[in-house]
C-alpha cells in the first residue's frame, strides 16, 4: 500500500488528511479517543483529524503445549462444526435432514482429524506450542489538517489533561 502523497491532499482516500500535523501524541487509545470526542463536543469538524497508532509491536501469548492427542481432537472438532454446518445447509434441500447432517459431521470431523495431523507432522516439531498473537500500538498519535491545527490546539487546551507534557 504506498503512502506517498499523504499530504497532497488526495481526497480519494478516507485515511488521508490535507498536510497533517500533529495535534498531541498519547500512551494509550482511550486517551486519544477522548481528545477526539471532547473536540466533537466543541463543534470542531472532527472529520479533519486522524488517530494513527505507531510504534507497533507484535505479542504473542502462549496458550498451551501441543501434542499429537490435542492436535488431533482439535481437528476432529473443527471438522465436526464444519460438517454441522454444511449439514444444516444441505438438509435444507434434501428430504432426509438427519441423516445428511450425521453423515456431513462425520466426513468433517474425517477431513479435519487429517487435515490437522498433516499440518503438525508437516511443521516436524518447530512448533509445539498453541498461541494467541495480537499486533498492538504503544503510542496513539492525534492528527489535524493543518488549516484547522491552531483551532484544534485552542480547543484541546480547555481539555484538563488532554495534552500530554511535552518534556515527559
């Protein structure tokens, strides 16, 4: 995805602001959410400011170890969910409705106990662990067009605590 020309003021784009500048810059979203929403507040044309998470970071959180037996429970109950559902889908348009549902449940949970071992016998014990992984910003940066920035400054200051200490 370039980025250039973020300031050129291509209006074709609803993630991109006529030369921005910064407004404040916070530790967490709340934050800079509610410098936005008491601006909204005060009337300001909220659709010239921007919130831009940087300074991303990737967390993983370990959840388990993974074996053989887990692996393949896993796949066998994802495959039955599958089959469930393709089962409802289908008995909608067949006549004999239990039956395609029993029978669409037992070739997912078939499909998902194989499909599951091949996937752990093909990662060959790298990974034996399950997790959870999550990309979060550990700063929220506030943006404004630069024709409203003095306006927004102006605003934001009425705010108690809205602007962080620059010198922190």
């Amino acid at each position: 995805m370039p980025t250039s020309g973020a300031g050129r003021g291509d209006t074709t784009s609803p993630l991109r602001l006529e030369f921005p500048q910064s407004l404040a810059v916070y530790d967490d979203y709340a934050a800079a959410q509610k410098s936005v929403d008491y601006l909204a507040d005060q009337k300001f044309p909220v659709e010239q400011l921007m919130i831009v998470g940087t300074d991303l970071k990737r967390i993983e959180r370990i959840t388990g170890r993974l074996s053989w037996n887990r692996v393949a429970m896993g796949g066998v109950l994802s495959g039955l969910w599958l089959g469930l559902f393709v089962g409802v889908i289908l008995s909608l348009f067949s006549g004999e409705g239990f039956v395609t549902i029993i029978s669409t449940m037992l070739f997912g949970a078939l499909f998902g106990l194989v499909w599951a071992l091949a996937g752990y016998a093909a990662t060959r014990g790298r990974r034996d662990f399950s997790s959870v992984t999550q990309v979060v910003a550990t700063r929220y940066e506030v943006l404004v067009e630069h024709k409203s920035a003095a306006q927004a400054r102006e605003l934001l200051a009425g705010l108690p605590g809205a602007l962080p200490n620059p010198f922190a």
